[in-house]
C-alpha cells in the first residue's frame, strides 16, 4: 500500500502528462503547431545567437527563465521579449517545489515574476515547475499568481548533450509524428488533434554562462526540416489559441 501511494505521488508530481496535481498544458490545440521552449536561462553566451537562431526561421518560441539569472543580464530578457517571444516564470532559484510547502512556493513565484515585470514591464502568465516536480500545491499557487503550469510532450535531455550527434536523433519523434499526423492518410484517420511542446534549454540552474551549443546545432539541424514538414513554431500563448483552420 504503502509502495502505491508513493508510486502514485512520483507519477503525479513527475510524469508531464499527469494531471493529479491539477490542469497543466501538455500539448498544443493543432497538430500543425510546434510550441518551442527553453528553460533555465536567460544565459548571456547562448540566449542572444538562439534568438537570432528562431528569427531566420520566423520562429517565435517561450523562455522559462529563472529570476536569479533574469537579474543578472535583465537586458537579455527585455530583448527576447521585445523580439517577441513570450517568457515564463521558472522561478527565482530552481528548487524542487516537490518538498516546498505553500508560502515557499508563492515566495519563488512571485520573486521571479518581479524580476520578469523589471526587465519587460509586464507579468508572467506561464509558469513551468523545475524538473518537472509538482505537489498539490503547485498548481493552485501558481493559478492564485494568475499563472498556468505549462509541461511538455518531449524533453530529449539536452542538458545531458556533449554533442549534436546525440542530440539531433532523440529530437526525431517530432517530425515523425508530424509526418504521421499531417499527412493526408492521418487526416482521413482523425488525426491526433494535438501537436508537440518541447523542452530544451538553453541555460542552466547552476550556472548563468552554461554551455549548450550542442541544443543550438541541432535546432539548426531540425528547424528547416520542420519547416519543411509544414510545422508552425508558436508560443505557449499560441499553442492554446483557437486552431487555425
Ligand atoms: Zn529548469
């Protein structure tokens, strides 16, 4: 009994889809629609060539940033925004909020938003919890904030990457099941109505000058390709929009 109620607890705080903890969005309204998102930045040596990375593809993604690194370089995170693209609470110092009660949530919350709010002038609406651990708090402190808790469909641990040659083939499952689900004989099936949220990053939570050119080169790689696939890049905004028709 006692393994279940823990089993239950990990799969609810940690598997992205798990909506035990409350409502997350794990997934975009359109098969055609690839949500973009980069956590644990912003990061001054990869962040500025990332954006001029989307911009040759047209592609507006979401940063989770983290408020201690926001502090640090807040005209890097003003630029993103201005360039626009839509940036989320990650909050202040990345803990995992697994073991935080209430209040020390609402504390890393609202000390990153302030950071978002000094750097952009305007509040977060998105929040992504550090690894992916959420308790029954989570949630409901994030939505008191005015915040819904984003996760994702695929997270091909580009933290972890020492090359692109590891980490272009584990980004594939988003063209394949874009191949899958837009084509004509997918359409005919009913089609998953849903498409892809993936996570990278492009900094990290222990240092702010993190290197992560292997996730640079292999978007490099993959983002023509899933142009050419017919995806759109969309922000978290985006993704749950009305579907374009
Ligand atoms: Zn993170």
């Amino acid at each position: 009994m006692a393994a279940g109620v823990a089993g239950i607890a990990a799969y609810g705080a940690a598997y992205p889809r798990s909506q035990l903890f409350g409502s997350t969005v794990c997934r975009t309204n359109s098969p055609r629609k690839l949500a973009l998102t980069f956590d644990d930045g912003p990061n001054p040596k990869i962040t500025p060539k990332l954006l001029d990375l989307l911009d040759r593809f047209r592609a507006r993604a979401t940063f989770f940033i983290i408020g201690k690194h926001a502090r640090e370089c807040p005209d890097l995170l003003k630029e993103t925004a201005a360039r626009g693209h839509v940036v989320g609470n990650h909050t202040d110092a990345h803990p995992n909020l697994f073991w935080l009660k209430p209040d020390q949530i609402t504390v890393e919350l609202r000390c990153c938003n302030y950071s978002i709010i000094a750097a952009t002038g305007a509040a977060s609406r998105w929040f992504r919890p550090p690894f992916g651990f959420r308790n029954p708090w989570v949630v409901p402190v994030a939505r008191e904030l005015k915040q819904r808790v984003v996760m994702w469909t695929l997270i091909p641990g580009d933290w972890r990457a020492t090359s692109s040659e590891w980490l272009i083939p584990r980004m594939g499952p988003i063209a394949e099941r874009a191949q899958r689900n837009l084509n004509a004989a997918g359409a005919a099936n009913g089609a998953a109505s849903m498409g892809d949220i993936l996570c990278l990053h492009d900094g990290s939570h222990r240092q702010l000058n993190a290197d992560r050119l292997p996730t640079l080169a292999a978007l490099e790689h993959w983002l023509p390709r899933w142009r050419d696939l017919g995806l759109e890049f969309v922000t978290i905004d985006e993704a749950v929009s009305t579907p374009a028709t």
